[in-house]
C-alpha cells in the first residue's frame, strides 16, 4: 500500500513542478531556449514599403523618411519614460557608430508628450549621435497598420528598412544587440 501512494505523491508532484514550469515560462519569468533569429529576409518580399512621414527634429526642423532613400534604416519607436527604452537606445548607439560608415541611418521616434527641449536633453546627457524626431500617434498608427504585421503594441518598437524603403524585419521590445546586427547586416 506504501507504494502506491508514494508513486501518487511523486506523480502529483512532478505535475505539480510542470505546472510551475509552464506558469514560468508564460508569464516569461525565464526561456525554455535562448532566443534565435530567424533567417533574415524582407518580410513582404516588395509589398511592405515603410510608411512615409515629415516630423520635426529635436530643433524643430522638418525631417522626411524618403529622404534616406538608398540608405538601411533602423527606425525605433520609444519615449523617455519607457525602461526597455532607455536600455536599448546606448545599444541602438554603437550600432549606429559602427555602421554608419556603411550606409546606416537610425531614426529614433519619440513618443513622448514633452517639449522637444526636454526630449532633445535626455538624448544629450547620454550622448545620443543618431538622429531623432518628434513623432505622435499618427506616425504610430501608421506603422501599425502595415500589412501583415499586426499592431504595434508597445515599445521599443523597431523597424529594420532596406536601401529600397522595404520593411526587412520588425522587433517589438528590447532586442539583442547581435539581433539586430544580423538583421542590419543582411541589407547592408
């Protein structure tokens, strides 16, 4: 009789660490596998032109995507307030120093509802080098109805442009620095 309810009380409890385990994992407190990326290719193939816009810089000059036609784009979503942000954006940095030789633009899209001299001061005590503009939720929404990608549901939300203004790739949250770099490398 012992042995049947010790083999009750093991099976109840490797159900039971199971169910931690999936707990864990769905509300992602750790990963079963370490983050891949796909193979990199445009996702529409020519059918996912990044949509255009005209916005402010942080000086109140007007910046307008098409202009960096012929040029790779990074283009991030964020706001000061957002901590992935904030993480991301020294990663976004050294991205753009080491690729800008190669053609690289990054264009930062901030989201924020202060002044751009507040904006434009965060970007300068840590020594932001790409270039960033004032955006809004027009730009937002724009982005967010690009054909067979789904809403953009937060941020850090970036886009990865080919020379051609082709959506490449597009990364919702923090991403890994090497993600992005191999992303960025493809279309190079």
């Amino acid at each position: 009789m012992e042995s049947g309810i010790g083999k009750r009380k093991i099976w109840r409890l490797i159900l039971l660490v199971g169910v931690i385990l999936l707990l864990g994992y769905g509300l992602g407190k750790f990963e079963l596998s370490a983050r891949k990326p796909a193979k990199v290719e445009c996702l529409g193939k020519g059918e996912l032109s990044a949509p255009l816009f005209s916005l402010p810089d942080m000086n109140g000059q007007k910046v307008d995507l098409v202009s960096f036609k012929g040029r790779v784009i990074v283009l991030e979503f964020w706001a000061t307030w957002c901590a992935p942000c904030r993480e991301e954006i020294p990663v976004l940095n050294q991205i753009y120093k080491a690729y800008k030789e190669k053609g690289l633009v990054v264009i930062g899209i901030s989201l924020d509802r202060k002044p751009p001299q507040e904006v434009k001061k965060f970007l300068d005590e840590i020594q932001v080098e790409y270039l960033n503009v004032i955006g809004g939720e027009e730009t937002l929404e724009k982005y967010s109805q690009v054909a067979n990608l789904g809403p953009i549901r937060g941020i850090p939300a970036t886009f990865v442009i080919d020379r051609q203004g082709q959506i490449c790739q597009r990364y919702m949250g923090l991403t890994e620095k090497r993600i992005l770099e191999e992303a960025i490398e493809a279309v190079l």
